[in-house]
C-alpha cells in the first residue's frame, strides 16, 4: 500500500511537471513517464486487492471455527464423566441438559477429539445359569 501511494504521488509530480514543459521531446519522455506509473500504481492496487480478497477469506474461514468451536464446547457441557465397570469412562448425557433426548453415552477419547460419537450396545447379553 505504502509503495501505491508513493507510485501516485510520483505520477502527481510529473504530471505537475507536464504542465510547465514546452518542449515537445521533453514532454513526450514526461508523459511515458508518466503512464509508466499509473500502469505501476494500477498493479499495486490490483496486488492490494487481491491480498484483501485472500485475507477476507481467512477471516471468512476463522469465523465458521471459532463459531464451530463454540457450539462444540456449549455440546460438551451437557455432558458428564461417567465410569462404568471395570474402569471404563464415558461421557453421559446429564438428565437436566437432555432437551427431550434420550440419555445416551458417548465414547470418551472421540468426545475429547472434539467429536460426538454414541455408544451402541453389542447386542449381547449374558444369562446367568441358575
């Protein structure tokens, strides 16, 4: 930006120059001069605005993380540790912060990954013989 400006306040002094020349050659080397930097002055604004452009687009990408991990970590309130036998650890949906879901487990390490992933049962049960 800085070198944009100083590249117009040249193009500004020639063009000032231009005015009080009357020799025709004289003029002609100010006027090339003179378009080589606005040409100059066109590329670093271009430049400018394509680094804006990418830099907007950081932002753009910044603000869905930081809103994706504030929802994550408003999500992971509602849960608590809980350990079931023998020493295993899950993260459980607390009854109060249910929302009319059913209370479920979640995996502990995935929930620290930052990822919710529900437990399902196996589907096998033990009978005890009498």
């Amino acid at each position: 930006m800085a070198d944009s400006l100083g590249t117009l306040k040249t193009a500004y002094d020639l063009a000032k120059d231009l005015v009080n020349l009357a020799d025709a050659t004289a003029r002609q080397g100010k006027v090339a001069e003179l378009q080589r930097q606005i040409l100059d002055a066109q590329g670093d604004a271009i430049a400018a605005n394509q680094e804006r452009l990418a830099l907007m687009e950081t932002i753009g990408k910044l603000e869905k993380d930081v809103a994706r991990l504030e929802a994550w970590e408003a999500e992971k309130r509602r849960y608590g540790l809980q350990e079931l036998p023998p020493g295993v650890f899950v993260r459980v949906l607390q009854p109060a912060m249910a929302n009319g879901e059913p209370i479920h487990r979640l995996c502990a390490k995935c929930y620290e990954d930052g990822k919710k992933s529900i437990l399902q049962s196996a589907g096998i049960s033990v009978v005890k013989k009498p």
